[in-house]
C-alpha cells in the first residue's frame, strides 16, 4: 500500500496511490518471482511487545507522524484542506486541528515509541529534517543530480545529514513495527549513535510515477520485503519515504552489503538522486538513466 497526502484540493492522490500500489500487483517481480500478499508471510511476522521498539525498555505510548507536522501545515497553505489516499480510501485533513485530533488514523502511525525515544532522544532527528525538507519544498530538484548537503545544512552539514538519516530510520523502524516486520539491530545501534550500518542502505532517489504531476505533496512507499526459498525467514526489506518528487530509499539485507554496494548519502555532501521508473523498480533497486 502506499499512502500519499497532496495539498490544494486535487483529487490525484487517490489516483496516484492506486497507481503506484498496482505497479506492485503485477503478480510477479521482473525476474519471475511471485508477489505474494501480507497474509502468505503472517507466520513471521513478530507480535508487538508493548515496548518502545527503539530503547525496548518503556512503554509504547506514542506513534510517530507518518507525515510531519510541518510538512503538512506547509502544504495547507492557502484553503487549510489536505487529502490523503492509499489507492482505496480518500480522506480530508481540514486545517491543524485534523492534523492534531488525526480522526481517520493516517497522520501517524500506530503507538510504537516511549515519549522520551520519540521526543527528546530524537529532537536532533526531526530538527534536521524540517530543514531539510523545507529545502527540498523550495528547491527544484525534481532533475538534479544531487543534493548539495553543504547547501541544505552548512559547515554543520556531517552531523546534520546522519541526524536526518536518522529521521528516516526512526521513521522506517515504526513502519516495521506497523506491519510486524522484525527490526535489524544495526538500525537500533545507527538511531544510538554508530555511523554506518553494515547491512543496510540508504540512498536519495526519485521515482517517476511518484514525481510526475505530483511534486507539491508526500508519499510513502509499499513496504517490500524478501524471504528465503522455505519462507522461514526474511532476508531484505525495501522501504522509501518522498518529499514531492525526492525520496529516501532504505534496503536491509540478512546476509549484509558489500562496503563497495553501500555507498550511504550521509557520508557525502553531494549525494546523487537515484532514479527509478515504478516501484516495483525502487523494490528490486533496478535504477534508470539519469
């Protein structure tokens, strides 16, 4: 499923969220591999423990946005109505008490975080996507190359780009937990601090169903994973999150990713834009011609 938030009372989100949640109904990958439904993979699915899956010590009393607060105030702009789509359902977000009273369950997640892991341990997290959100609002980048993190952050921009890796991973992690997915240790240890993880990826892409006619809003990906021939365990996750037309892809892999395959963004100031046709493309990591 992906879920989709567009501003200015355009009815293409649900279109684009059909769209896009189809790309991934062809029945088969590319190679021939079979799509299979969640139901197939219920056997693996880890129950929730009632724990923060970050610190696994508290309480889960919180849910982490889906979409950030800021970003959907900034697409309000102007008539204070957003619509959010998944390919099925549409719903209207009206003005910031929608977002706050969250009637239909789509700005955030299910509660998954303690307030301190959601809060003050990841405020350096969601300080550092704010701005770099706000620029990639502003900014045309829909055929860049890259993104200049110099540009986005400063002299600061080493510190700031993992912080915003960390965003994304702290957002991709309450993902797992929604859909029972088991969460690799390396992604716990890079939330506490460590600056790579050695068999994860991330990567900034754009993916042209999502960018095309679409650049004003945000998306979430369907959650792709993989198992083994048996179905006894999962071997690799796929996950991304946009800004209009730029994303964040993460990759996980069981057995881990060669150093010389896992080029990180944030180990970069000018990360290129990885470029996608569909997502069963962004699923499979088959980028296209810049």
């Amino acid at each position: 499923m992906v879920e989709v938030v567009v501003g200015h009372v355009r009815i293409v989100g649900a279109g684009l969220a059909r769209r896009c949640s189809n790309e991934l109904m062809h029945g088969q990958t590319s190679d021939g591999r079979p799509i299979l439904g969640a139901d197939a993979l219920a056997h693996l699915k880890e129950p929730s423990s009632g724990l923060c899956w970050w610190c696994r010590d508290q309480p889960a009393t919180t849910g982490e946005h889906k979409f950030k607060r800021a970003d959907l105030v900034r697409l309000m702009a102007g008539d204070g109505l957003l619509l959010w789509g998944d390919g099925s359902d549409l719903r209207e977000i009206r003005g910031k008490s929608g977002i706050t009273r969250d009637r239909y369950e789509v700005v955030k997640f299910p509660k998954s975080l303690c307030e301190s892991c959601n809060n003050k341990r990841s405020k350096p997290f969601d300080n550092a996507y704010d701005v770099y959100s706000a620029y990639v609002a502003r900014t045309p980048l829909h055929t860049a190359p890259g993104v200049d993190l110099k540009v986005v952050f400063g002299s600061e921009w080493k510190a700031r780009t993992l912080d915003l890796a960390r965003y994304y991973g702290k957002h991709f992690g309450c993902r797992m937990v929604r859909t029972g997915t088991p969460i690799p240790a390396s992604l716990r240890l890079f939330l506490d601090g460590a600056i790579d993880m050695p068999d994860a990826h991330m990567a900034l892409i754009t993916t042209d169903s999502i960018g095309k006619g679409y650049e004003p809003g945000l998306a979430i990906s369907p959650d792709f994973v993989e198992t083994d021939k048996t179905r006894s365990r999962f071997e690799r996750y796929v996950l991304a999150a946009y800004v209009g037309p730029i994303g964040v892809r993460y990759e996980w892999c069981a057995d881990g990713i060669a150093d010389e395959q896992r080029s990180q963004f944030f180990h970069h100031p000018y990360p290129i834009i990885n470029c996608f046709e569909d997502q069963l493309a962004v699923a499979e990591g088959r980028t296209r011609p810049s």
